[in-house]
C-alpha cells in the first residue's frame, strides 16, 4: 500500500506541475460571455475548450505539457488574438471599446518578451532602411542626426537571443524563423537538404510554432517552379508519411496546393492520402474529410441558415431549384467586387430558368455585410466569423469567391474557377 501511496503522488505531482491555466481579463463594459481557447497544429487551429465568464474573466485549465501557439476567440462579437505557451500560466489584460479589442496587455513574462520581440522585428524590418535613407539628407552634429543615428544603432542592435533554458518556445521561434525565413543573407542561402533536415529533425515545436506553412512554402520556392514534384517526393520520403510527422506535412502540402491552385498537384498527393493503409492522424483525416465534401459528384453537405435574407428556406437543402450556385465570398474581397456584379446582371436570366443564387459570406462587420447584400436578390447568409465560420472547413474554402454548382438533389455538377465559368455554364 505504501508503494502505490507513493507512486500515487508522484503522478499527481507530475500532472500538477504540467498543468497550466490561461486567464484572460477584461472590461465590465465588454459584452462577451464565451471565450474558445485553440493550440495549434500546423497551420490549423485546434479548438480545446470552450469557457463563460465569471465577472468578465475567463480561465482555462490545460492539462498537458504545451509550447507553442495558442488562441482565443469571443464568437459573440468576433474578436480574436494569439499568444504563445511555455507551459506556464498565461495571464491577459484585455482593453477594449465597442465591444473591440484595442489593446493587449500581457501580464506574463513570456509573452511580455515575445510581444517586445515581434515589434522590435517588424521596426528593423520596416522602419530600419526608412531611417537609413533619411540619415543621408542629415549630417550628423545637428540634433535631428543624432537622434537618428541613435535609433538606428538601437534598432541595428535589436537582439533575438534568448535564454534557451529559460524560454524554450521563443528561442525555438525566434532562431528558426531568422534562419529559414527571415530577410537577410543568410537564410537565403539555406539549401533544401538544410530544411529537409530540420523539418525531420526537430521536436513538436515545429507543429505549433506557426512556421511549419511558410517553411514548406520556402522549401518548394528553393527547389524551383519546375521541380516542385521531386522537391515533396524528396521531402516526402524522408519523412515517410506514415509518421505524424509526415502526415502533418502532407496535408498542409494539399492545402498550400488548393491555395495557390495547382490543381495537378493537389490532385496527386490527394490520392496518396487516400490511399494510405496506416493509422491517419486526425489533420490529415480533416484534409481529407474537407476535399471529399466538394469533389465532384458529391452530395454537397448541408448548412443550417443562420439569418439568411430573400428566403423562407431553413437550410441550404430547403432551397429549391433545379440548379443552385453557392459561392462564397466577403464584402471586403476585392476579386468579389468585380465578380459578383456581374452575377447580377444575370441574376433574372438565371431565376427565369429556376437557378437559384445561395451567398455565403465570410464576412466579418454586420454594416458592411448588410450594405452589400442589400444589392443582392438572392439568399444571402453569414456567420459574420470571417475565416473562424464554420462553412470554411466544411467547404474547403481557401479563397473568396468559391463557386459551386448543384443539381436539384444537391449533388456537385461544377466547381467554377470565376464568374465567367458560372455563367458560361448554363449558356
């Protein structure tokens, strides 16, 4: 009994010290009462827990050893920030105005640190050659010179070195992306094999440090336009896709495919997804969930209206039509401002033959959203969540307008690239 007793407390101080909580504070004037927390996996936001507040404070217990980023998002008035995990408690003063985050103050030293970092970063890069050009119209004995040339040898000395054994997760961050991404001469000498390397090599903190995309989108870069399938093939194999790690990587390669529309590609290592016998991870069985709900020929999931306008219609499948056009799109999409018009300028050609128009906007301010649809005549619906609606996932959304075309049993006939391939389709 005395053996268990202490094997007992042992674990319970072992789950103690892994255990962390997020607290999140803010203004009694903030009219939000649920908070979502994610981690992060890959370039994919994993949804942990879901609290209320209890005096406009939210408070998250996570369990397990955790360093990376992480998320919280207030669903009800759409506000949304990042920080990072040591594994220490985090803790998050909140300043807003109109039910909007204006300013964040982080009360823990980590992120303290982390945030002083970014700015001082984003200053070198963007601020630092602004200054250097002034400095050549200023001599430098005149008050205004030396105030720049004192700011410009503050922000040349800006320093990423971090104690390692102190924070983990910000040396891991600050070196990699320095290394691998950021602009100087060094990283862009990093050959292939150095980022084959250290994707194979590195520890979890790859898969929740934000890096992992635009290090894949470099990788691909380096090995050049016309070797991008021997540049995954390569990586690929190295990695073997039946480890995490390895499935991880493949199905964020998928998704940089779909983005920047190369559609063989995508296509390829879709079907080596697929057709993969191992145990699939839970990211690449979501890629692979999303591409399957809008293949051609699908049934096209459902969606529950939320607010919908020009429609009695409860759902998606409650519009009757012997044709519809989904497409989804934002008031603030340049490309949807050009587009949409002239689905309008069809619009009565298109009802006349009992096509009906389903807009799904990923819209994130009500007046802009509300502005727009009043142009539009056909059913119009939005989550006002932006890229956090649930409808991106379902519908592999990667750009905005995404059009599909469906048959009266809402079945995927065509998946358009722009407007003039809608309309030409039902000429």
């Amino acid at each position: 009994m005395k053996k268990i007793f202490l094997l007992s407390a042992a674990l319970s101080a072992f789950s103690l010290q892994a255990q962390f909580s997020v607290t999140i504070q803010a203004p009694a004037d903030f009219k939000e009462q649920d908070a979502i927390l994610y981690t992060l996996n890959g370039s994919k936001d994993i949804v942990f827990t879901k609290e209320q507040s209890k005096n406009n404070t939210w408070t998250f217990k996570y369990p397990k050893n955790y360093m990376g980023m992480m998320k919280i998002y207030f669903p009800n008035t759409n506000n949304t920030f990042n920080f990072i995990s040591e594994n220490k408690n985090v803790i998050v003063k909140l300043e807003t105005e109109n039910n909007k985050i204006k300013d964040i103050v982080y009360q823990d030293e980590a992120n303290n640190i982390m945030s002083k970092l970014q700015e001082g970063s984003q200053k070198k890069d963007l601020i630092l050659p602004a200054l250097s050009q002034i400095k050549e119209y200023y001599k430098d004995n005149t008050e205004f010179g030396k105030a720049l040339k004192d700011e410009i040898g503050r922000l040349s000395g800006t320093s990423n070195n971090v104690d390692q054994a102190q924070h983990p997760f910000i040396a891991y961050y600050n070196a990699n992306y320095s290394k691998f991404l950021g602009n100087n001469e060094a990283a862009k000498k990093i050959t292939q094999d150095e980022m084959i390397n250290f994707i194979d090599k590195s520890n979890d903190m790859l898969e929740t440090s934000s890096l992992l995309r635009p290090m894949l989108v470099a990788y691909l870069n380096t090995g050049g336009n016309t070797n991008v399938g021997a540049s995954v093939d390569k990586l690929l194999d190295r990695l073997k896709v039946e480890t995490p790690r390895g499935q991880t990587v493949l199905s964020e390669l998928i998704d940089i495919f779909d983005v920047y529309d190369m559609k063989d590609f995508k296509d390829k290592y879709l079907t080596q997804a697929k057709n993969l016998k191992c145990t699939i991870t839970d990211r690449l069985a979501s890629t692979i969930k999303s591409n399957l709900n809008v293949e051609l020929g699908a049934a096209f999931p459902n969606y529950k209206f939320q607010s919908a306008v020009n429609t009695t219609a409860k759902s998606l499948y409650d519009v009757k039509a012997d044709k519809k056009v989904v497409v989804f799109w934002s008031s603030t999409c340049s490309h949807c401002e050009s587009e949409l018009p002239k689905l309008l300028e069809k619009y009565n050609d298109l009802k006349a033959k009992n096509i009906q128009i389903i807009g799904l906007s990923l819209d994130v301010d009500k007046d802009s959203y509300s502005k727009k649809i009043a142009a539009f005549p056909w059913v119009n619906d939005s989550e006002l969540r932006g890229w956090n609606s649930s409808y991106v996932d379902t519908y592999n959304v990667h750009a905005t307008p995404t059009y599909f075309i469906l048959d009266a049993n809402n079945k995927i006939i065509s998946k358009p690239e722009h407007v003039g391939d809608v309309l030409d389709y039902f000429k």
